[in-house]
C-alpha cells in the first residue's frame, strides 16, 4: 500500500519538491561488505528512482511490462473520462483516487473495477479478466510513478551545443577566475555528460580549504577575527580560525562582515546563463577527455 503521507504530498503539489528533501546519500556495498555513500547526483538513473521512491513511501515500482499491456487498455476504456494519462477529464484524476493509492499490484483494484460504480457514472468492468484489470491498474501505477518520482526522469542527450562558442563562452567568463589545468581532461571526471553540466553550473562544495566559505569579522572594540564560516544567519555567524578556536559572533550594531564565498561567480553567472550558452559548454567540455 502507498504510504499515507504520499497522498498529502501529492494533494498539495509539492511532490516535484521532494528529490531536494531526499538524502543526498544512499549505501552502497563496498569491498568486504562495508557501506559506503554514492552522492545523489552521482547515481544511476536506477538508484535515483529508488531512492526517491523510498523516501516518499511510493510503494512497489510498477510492472511496466504490464503497463504497457495496460495502456491500450485503458485508453479504451478510461481515458476518455479519466484522461489519457489518468489525470482527469470528464472524470476525476486517477493520480490522488484513495483506490489508486490504496492498491499495490491490482490486488483491491481489480474488484474494485469489475464492481464499478454506477451510481456515480463509472460503469462495470465484469467482463474483463483479471489479467487485463491488472494491466490497467499497473498502467495508473505508472503514471503516478512518473509524476511523483523525479529520479526516475532521465537526460537522453545534451551534447547539441557548438563546441566552438563553448570554448569562446569559457575563454571570456571562466579564465579571469581558472587556470587552463581547471579544465584538463575535464570531460572524463563525470560519468555523464548531465553530471558534467551540473558539475561546471555549480560544482560540489568540499571541504577542500578553496572551496570553503570564509568571513572576515570586525568588531566594534577593534579586533578581527577571520576563519571559515560553518553557520550564519541575520542574528549571529560562527567562525572557526586557523587555530581551530570556534567564535560565535552576534551581528549587532557595529559588526562588519566581510565574506569570500569560492562559488559566489557561479552564483551570478546563472543569472545569466543561456540555454545557449550552457549547451554550447558542455559540448566543448565533454571533449576534454
């Protein structure tokens, strides 16, 4: 049965939300058995769609050899008052139908449909197999699958930007901040050209000391604090020296702060990045293998 609280999700059209809310971590069997971590971005197309399926309670993954049985099915007998995809027409939307999410595998469906509801207009299915009201349900299942799970959604291709006005675009916005060696061999460091365009967009934050948020605090009194920024809000910020010392500061009257933040150009180059422009690099920079 679906979890209850993916029928509160759903009826409040956030479900597209919830890959962000989703662990960006998932255990992954390592040598000798241990767990390791493979970051959310860095999964396969299968075990994004497990994961997102998981966090969200979406139940078992639909039968989509049975959907696709499902599908002439349906649009032959549902679809004209449900919709072709099960989201409502004449009739109500199948995507948050307590009977939908309720059922697994056709299991309550099936009755369900050879009894239909003909007091509110939905007729009987009697004389349909099991088997053919199972494919249908499967069909429905699967369309809430692709509603609700974003890790189930998968880029075909990307690479249909110019690879020239890609090096042309790098060469004017990148190289006042990189070195030539930032790109070498850039192409090969990601296992797709998707992760590679996600990667140069808005590349991961490490702990890496470059890549580390820092802050330069002056104090009424005079003194100055500098370190790495590991909390702040409109009330205080925290700072950790190059001592390791932790400082917790309140932002009051009379403190300056003066923050240097790696990813701030990338930050302000999505305000005006283009369609164009980003397919164009990540064409040029898949080629630097």
């Amino acid at each position: 049965m679906r979890h209850p609280v993916f029928r509160a999700l759903l009826a409040g059209a956030v479900v597209v939300l919830a890959e962000i809310a989703i662990s960006q971590e998932m255990p992954t069997s390592g040598q000798n058995g241990a767990q390791q971590q493979t970051p959310y971005q860095n999964m396969t197309p299968e075990q994004r769609a497990a994961a997102t399926r998981m966090f969200l309670g979406l139940g078992p993954e639909p039968n989509k050899a049975a959907a696709g049985r499902g599908a002439p099915l349906y649009q032959q007998n549902c679809a004209f008052c449900h919709g072709q995809q099960a989201r409502g027409a004449t009739g109500a939307s199948l995507i948050t139908s307590d009977e939908v999410l309720s059922d697994d595998h056709g299991e309550h469906l099936v009755a369900f449909l050879k009894k239909g509801r003909p007091e509110k207009g939905m007729p009987a299915f009697a004389t349909m197999s099991d088997n053919q009201l199972t494919d249908i349900a499967e069909f429905v299942h699967l369309q809430i699958e692709e509603i609700a799970n974003r890790g189930t959604y998968h880029v075909l291709n990307i690479l249909v930007g110019d690879q020239a006005k890609g090096h042309a675009y790098i060469s004017t916005h990148c190289m006042v901040c990189h070195a030539t060696e930032t790109f070498a061999h850039i192409g090969s460091k990601f296992r797709s050209p998707e992760q590679l365009q996600r990667g140069w967009i808005w590349p991961t934050r490490t702990t890496d000391s470059s890549m580390v948020i820092t802050a330069t605090l002056k104090t009424p009194d005079g003194a100055t604090v500098t370190g790495r920024v590991t909390q702040i809000s409109d009330f205080r910020i925290t700072l950790v020296d190059s001592a390791g010392h932790t400082h917790t500061i309140e932002r009051k009257s009379g403190v300056e702060v003066q923050m240097k933040d790696p990813l701030a150009p990338h930050q302000e180059m999505i305000t005006t990045l283009t369609s164009e422009d980003m397919h164009n690099v990540t064409a040029y920079l898949e080629t630097l293998k």
